[in-house]
C-alpha cells in the first residue's frame, strides 16, 4: 500500500483561515472587521477645518519628502546648523548666544546715550600717534549711557538700543587689534562672528522714557568699565541697581581701552578711535620718543579721570535742568531729571581698569565736602570743572587691576571693594608684594580713617562675572575662567551688596553682609573656628569678608 501524501501546504492555510461568513469579535483590542464594500461618502464622518488642512498639506509635500535624499550624518552636521542658524537670524534671535534677562527690582528700567561735547576740548596729556601725529588724550566729548528707574508700565517707542553699538565692524577691529591681528583677512572674520553671536542682542531697557514719577530724589553712580570694555558691557549689573532706583551713568572711556568707539563733534566728520597701545605712540608731537607702559597707563587714568569728572557735571547740570547740547540723537526725557538727582549719595565705581581709575579718581585732593551738592550749570564751570574737586561721596572698586598701575590709597570717603574669586585666589606680585595683601591694607587704611569700608571676596565667581558676557555666552565663559557660582546668582550678590552699600550712604546704618565681622583676613583661611561657626551658612557659601567696620582692628571674629 502506498505511503500517504503529506498534507498541501496551501490546504493547510486555507483550513486556517477563517470563513468569510464568520464573524469578528468586536470586542477585539487588535482587530477591527473589514469591509470590501465601500461606503458612500455621506456616511463617512465629517473633517475639521484643521484636519482638511492638514490632509492637502500632506497630499502635497509627501511627494515633495521622497524626492529629498536621506541626509547622512555628515550631511547632517553641516546643514543643520545651518538651517538653526539661519532661522535664528531670521527671527532675531542670538544663534549662539543668550539674550540678556530683564530687570528685578520694584522698577522698571529706562537708557538714554548722550554724547555732549565741552566748550573747548581739553588736552590731558602731550602723547600724538605715530602715523598722523594728532593728539591721543585730547578730551573733545563725553559718551556715557544713563541707565535709570521708570514706571513699571511705561513702554518706548524708540527701538532698544543694541548691546555691540552700530557698526559692528567698529567694535570688531578694535578687538582684532587686541589679537595683535587686525588685517584685511582677520578684521571681517571677527565681524562677522561678533555679527553672529550678539548682533541681534539688545538692553533689555526703554529707551529715552521718563524717570520714575516720585517725590524723592534717587542717588548717583558713575561707572568706569574695564580694559577691552564699553559702556554696553555691565548692562545687567547696572541696570539691576537702576531698577532699584539708582540713576547709573557709565561711561565709555575714549583712552585706548575700549576696542572702538567713533567721536562726534559738532561740526566735523565723526571719528573713529580704537584701542591703541604704547607702540602706536609718541611722547609729544616735538618729541618722538617711544611712550612706555607705565607713562601710557598714567595718561590713560589721568583721562578717564577727566571723563568721570565732566559726566558728574554734566548729571549736575541735568539736574539743574540746564540745556545739555547732544552730538547724537536729542533726548526727550531728560527734564523729568530735574531736580531728582541725589548727590550726598554721589559715587565712583568700577571694574578692573575701571576700579584702579575709580581709586584714583576719588584721590582725596579731589574730594571736597564744598563741592560735594554743587549744581554746575554754566559752559564756563563746564570747562573749567576739571581743576576742581571730585564730589563723589562713596567708591565701589570691583577687582581693582593688576597691570593698570599704582592703586591710590589716599581716600577718606567711604569704600567696598570686592574681589571676584579667582582674582583673590591667584596670587599675584603687585609692586613687590601680594596683590590681595596690597588692597587689604588700602582698605582697612580707608577704614581707620573713615570708619566706612569693605574688603570682601565673593566665591565661586571670576575677573567677567559682573560684566554680562557670562549671561550670553555661559558655558564657554564657565568653561574658560572656572566660574563655579550659577551666574545670575553670581550677579544678584554683587547688586545686593552693592545697593546696601548705596543704601548706607544715605542712613549711615551697615545691613546685611556689610553687619557682618570679618571672616577671613587672608584668602580661603578663617579668621578662627568661632567665627566659622558664628558665620550665616547661607552667607559662608558665597563670601569672605576681609575687612569690615563690625571687627575692631586685629579682630580674631
């Protein structure tokens, strides 16, 4: 008998498959019945507006998506920044960058630029430049940016202004020249990567709008930026004080520090001045000698200190609601100052560059207690102002230099220092001695004559936190100088201390850390372990305190 066939596969199947006639389990999470037969179209349920549209937008861009090649990943490194880059810019947003934050304090914050020329410019100092033998310290204007508290609910119609001041190129050049690489090949490069990064950025601050509406007048600082700063670098810091009511006026300085700035004087073609160095010049236009470092950093403080003496005046004249002739755009709002402007509260300030010249512009030969409320308002107080005292009342030094010269120790006005923490952690000779030991000393000497000053180091933080270049570029900035402190609590207790120390101008009564007795008397080394532990932990984690009028002289804590 024959073997038996196997089975047909296709019999197999088919005693599988189910019978047409049975039916399917509605109930089934996975399997829904099928039908063959189509349905008329008015049984099927009706589209949404936003569903018809979709369906023409996929009916159209699907064929469109097949025909574009798979990008690999190569491909895909290079076209996809591209493409964030180019809808970043196109939306006005910083590519590789951030935007700076708004204000905090009870106000809201307003900016003015004004550049005013004097009556006559003043020469400062003998220096010309090699290639056209024109003056290099000739004072023809001031070009300061007011940066003041407004009513919360006032808005500008004038655009903002940018954080790199127009042209770009301008800015750039300076910087390369800071590279020691300014040449047709590296200038646009650096164009167009200040362009890119921050073209687009803008103060958050309105523009020319008035004061805040009040009875009470609000006090003066005038700041004094940096070495390869402008006027635009420390938006944050002082507009956070401006939004607590403070009317700030920073300045940008026209010695050679700045990477560019462009002059405009009534009646001539604006001119550009960039950073220079001591090769760029010569001793005087009859003397051709080389300029060296110490001479150039003398003429440069000895102009800054010019600057910052013609801006006070020029707020006093503000104040006394005088005309005040602008170079740029003629402000609308500057008649709401009038009358506004404390000057008992009157300080100096500034950062790095900025803080050697605020200690010597409040040398005590310059400080009269006379002039101290004085209204200048006469072209010919404004042109001789300058062989007059410094009225500022207070300083706030902000990592005094190291390579910008003796620091001035002759000061009786009151004085907070702070050191950011890499500037008090990296030892340095200054003038052959410790550099944290040289203004520790200068301090406390201001102390015992005064009876009002701050030494103080503020942890985790570097030489840029209080500028606003770790807001943009945080990561890179982190990175590179080791800042440890999350940045905008960084900037929050630099404003803090400093707007207590506004504060105690006016009641002559410490609070907060400015109550606190010293900790440290050297960097990173307790004063003692009761100190240590009497110290507010909130406050250990972010401060030393070197030198305070809470510890007598040779405290221990």
């Amino acid at each position: 008998m024959p073997p038996e066939s196997p089975p047909s596969p296709t019999l197999e199947l088919t005693s599988l498959s189910p019978s047409p006639t049975e039916s399917i389990s509605p109930d089934s999470p996975l399997l829904t019945p099928t039908s063959t037969t189509p349905q008329p179209a008015w049984l099927l349920p009706s589209r949404t507006g936003l569903q018809t549209t979709l369906h023409k937008a996929r009916t159209i861009t699907t064929p469109l998506l097949r025909r574009v090649p798979r990008l690999s990943l190569k491909s895909s490194l290079i076209y996809i920044p591209l493409l964030y880059t180019l809808i970043c810019l196109t939306l006005s947003i910083p590519p590789f960058a951030s935007r700076l934050p708004g204000y905090t304090g009870p106000y809201s914050v307003g900016a003015i630029d004004l550049e005013v020329p004097l009556p006559k410019a003043q020469l400062i100092a003998d220096p010309v430049f090699k290639d056209s033998h024109t003056p290099a310290f000739e004072l023809e204007t001031v070009l300061f940016t007011i940066y003041y508290p407004i009513n919360k609910d006032v808005k500008s119609h004038k655009k903002p202004l940018y954080w790199i001041p127009k042209p770009i190129s301008l800015t750039a050049k300076g910087y390369a020249r800071f590279a020691h690489a300014d040449n047709l090949f590296i200038r646009p490069i650096f164009t167009f990567a200040l362009w890119l990064i921050a073209g687009s950025i803008t103060i958050p601050a309105q523009v020319d709008v008035p004061l805040y509406t009040s009875t009470l007048k609000s006090p003066v600082v005038v700041f004094s930026h940096g070495m390869a700063s402008s006027r635009t670098d420390y938006t944050n810091y002082l507009g956070e004080l401006a939004s607590r009511g403070t009317v700030i006026a920073a300045i940008e300085h026209r010695d050679g520090s700045s990477p560019g700035s462009f002059i405009k004087v009534p009646d001539q073609p604006a001119k550009n001045r960039i950073h220079f160095r001591e090769s760029d010049l010569l001793a005087s236009p009859s003397n051709n000698t080389p300029v060296d470092t110490p001479s150039l950093k003398r003429h440069q403080l000895a102009f800054r200190d010019a600057e910052i003496f013609y801006t006070i005046q020029l707020l006093q004249r503000i104040n006394a609601n005088s005309s005040i002739p602008c170079t740029r755009s003629t402000p609308e709002s500057l008649a709401s100052f009038a009358s506004r402007l404390d000057f008992q509260r009157l300080i100096t300030a500034g950062h790095s560059y900025g803080a050697t010249a605020t200690l010597q512009a409040i040398k005590s030969s310059h400080n009269s207690d006379s002039n101290s409320n004085s209204d200048s308002n006469s072209d010919s107080d404004f042109e001789d102002g300058y062989k007059s005292p410094n009225p500022s009342v207070g300083g706030i030094a902000l990592d005094p230099g190291k390579e910008s010269g003796p620091l001035n120790a002759d000061i009786n006005i009151p004085l907070l220092v702070i050191h950011s923490n890499s500037w008090s952690k990296k030892m340095s000779i200054f003038f052959g001695r410790p550099h944290f030991d040289t203004v520790r000393d200068l301090v406390q000497d201001v102390l015992n004559r005064t009876g009002a000053a701050w030494f103080l180091t503020s942890l985790g933080t570097s030489h840029p936190s209080v500028s606003d270049a770790p807001l943009i570029e945080h990561l890179l900035l982190s990175w590179t100088t080791g800042a440890s402190l999350n940045v905008k609590e960084a900037l929050k207790e630099y404003v803090r201390v400093s707007d207590d120390f506004i504060k105690f101008l006016g009641s002559k009564q410490a609070e907060g850390l400015l109550d606190e007795k010293v900790t440290h008397k050297e960097y990173n080394k307790w004063v003692s372990d009761e100190r240590k532990t009497s110290f507010p932990k909130d406050l250990a984690r972010l401060w030393e305190i070197h030198v305070s009028p809470a510890s007598p002289i040779d405290s221990k804590g």
